[in-house]
C-alpha cells in the first residue's frame, strides 16, 4: 500500500464511501504483509514507500545482473516503481527477462519502470550541469527526479568557462523551484547558481577532471566551501541522493 492509497481509503471512510469495517480488514491484509523479503542474498524492503514515499532503490554497482533482476522482480511483483541506478546493459538484459516493461537509460544508466499513481512535485526541478562530461550524472539525478514525479528542466554545459551560456538561460534557472547543479573540476556551478537564486541550490560534484582533482574530491571541498547562502551538497557522482533531496523539497506544500 503506497501513502497516497492509504490517504485515500481514509477518505473513503470519512466519506462514507467505505465502511470502517471493510477498511479495518484491508489494514490488516497490509500489515500482515512482511516488511521485507528475504532473497538470501538480499533483504527487499517493501515498507519503504510507506516510511519515505518511494520504493526501495536497487544500486546495481557490485550486484550481478541475476541479482539485480531478482530483486527487481520482487520490487515490481508488489506493485512498487524500479529504479536502478548504475545499471549496464547486461543487467537491463537480465531485468528485462523478469519485467519487461522495464525502460534502459543509457545515459543515465538507470533503469526504470513507473507504476501507479505518483504524487506530482509543486514545481520545477532544474539539473544544471556544468559540463557535457556531467551528463551522466546529471541525467540520472534527472530521470530519478522524473519517476519521483517532477517536471524536469536540463540545463547542460552552462559551467563557468562560459558564464554567458548560464546567462543566457536565467529565466529557466529562476523558474525552478529547486536546482541540482552538477561539476566536477573546480566544482564552481553550485556557488554561481547559488549567488544567483532565493530556491534552495543541491550540488553535486562529479569525478570528472583532470589528476589533481582528485576523482571530484576538488570539486566536494569547493562546493562545502561555498560562500552562497542555500547550497547542500551530497556525495560524489550521487546524482540520486541529489533528486531525492529535490523531490522532497519539491513536494513540500
């Protein structure tokens, strides 16, 4: 059962459209319902749209595509969303054995499947990315803020090298209601954008650059370091944790 179900059967009783009974008895039905399943290489959490209001997100890095498409396969069987991140095409191929209405993004590397209602986001989400080398991770903050139901705008290779090409776009940038920026190199989008806008500014720093920056560590410290008011920042290369964060902050009433 997802939030926005439970909502509505609790409307349905104050509306009298459903007897306390009858929904006394689909409760119970959900609650017997084990919180997880156990696989025995993993433990899916089927709860977790109720406690976060997404389903459980398979990181696909580490796992093998059987693995991958085990648990996707449960995840789906339940009614949930699928996304998995860091996925290959050989892990799409497995998934797409078990569930195959699944969907291969390539440049995000993700792989995704909507189902259900999903409650939509207030506004816009902006991903700005500083460079086309940051498309990767950009699009996969992108297309999880998509399946989290948020309108998306892509704002690419708008970095500093060429600060006329974010100007250029500043009606899209104070449109949105939440801007994930994403660089690695100097890392120096996320305080720009941050100086720039009122809306809370996510940065994430990608790994991409040459061998003093350090696989993005460069880039992390600068976004930390950040002398704009209203700039988070998460992991490296975590284009997922930045859409989450967004989508929660786009959902706030």
């Amino acid at each position: 059962m997802r939030p926005h179900e439970l909502r509505a059967l609790l409307d349905d009783v104050r509306a009298g459209r459903l007897s306390p009974d009858a929904a006394e008895t689909l409760l119970l039905d959900h609650l017997r319902e084990a919180p997880f399943e156990d696989l025995g290489f993993a433990r899916v959490d089927h709860h977790r749209v109720l406690r976060k209001g997404f389903p459980e997100v398979v990181f696909g890095l580490g796992k093998t595509p059987q693995q991958v498409a085990a648990i996707a396969e449960r995840i789906v069987t339940r009614g949930h969303s699928l996304l998995v991140t860091r996925a290959t095409l050989d892990t799409y191929a497995a998934v797409q054995n078990v569930v195959p209405a699944a969907t291969f993004h390539a440049d995000a590397r993700a792989i995704t499947l909507c189902q259900g209602d999903v409650n939509e986001g207030r506004g816009v989400v902006l991903i700005a990315a500083a460079g086309t080398s940051d498309i990767p991770v950009a699009e996969e903050a992108a297309v999880t803020a998509e399946l989290m139901g948020n309108r998306v705008d892509r704002l690419y290779d708008v970095g500093v090298a060429g600060l006329h090409r974010l100007l250029a776009a500043r009606d899209r940038v104070h449109a949105a209601r939440v801007i994930v920026t994403v660089a690695g190199m100097e890392g120096a989008l996320a305080s720009v954008i941050g100086g720039l806008v009122r809306v809370p500014v996510i940065a994430v720093p990608t790994s991409v650059g040459y061998g003093s920056s350090f696989g993005g560590v460069a880039a992390l410290l600068a976004m930390l370091n950040s002398c704009a008011m209203g700039v988070a920042v998460v992991n490296i290369d975590n284009g997922f944790g930045a859409a989450a964060i967004a989508s929660a902050i786009n959902h706030l009433d």
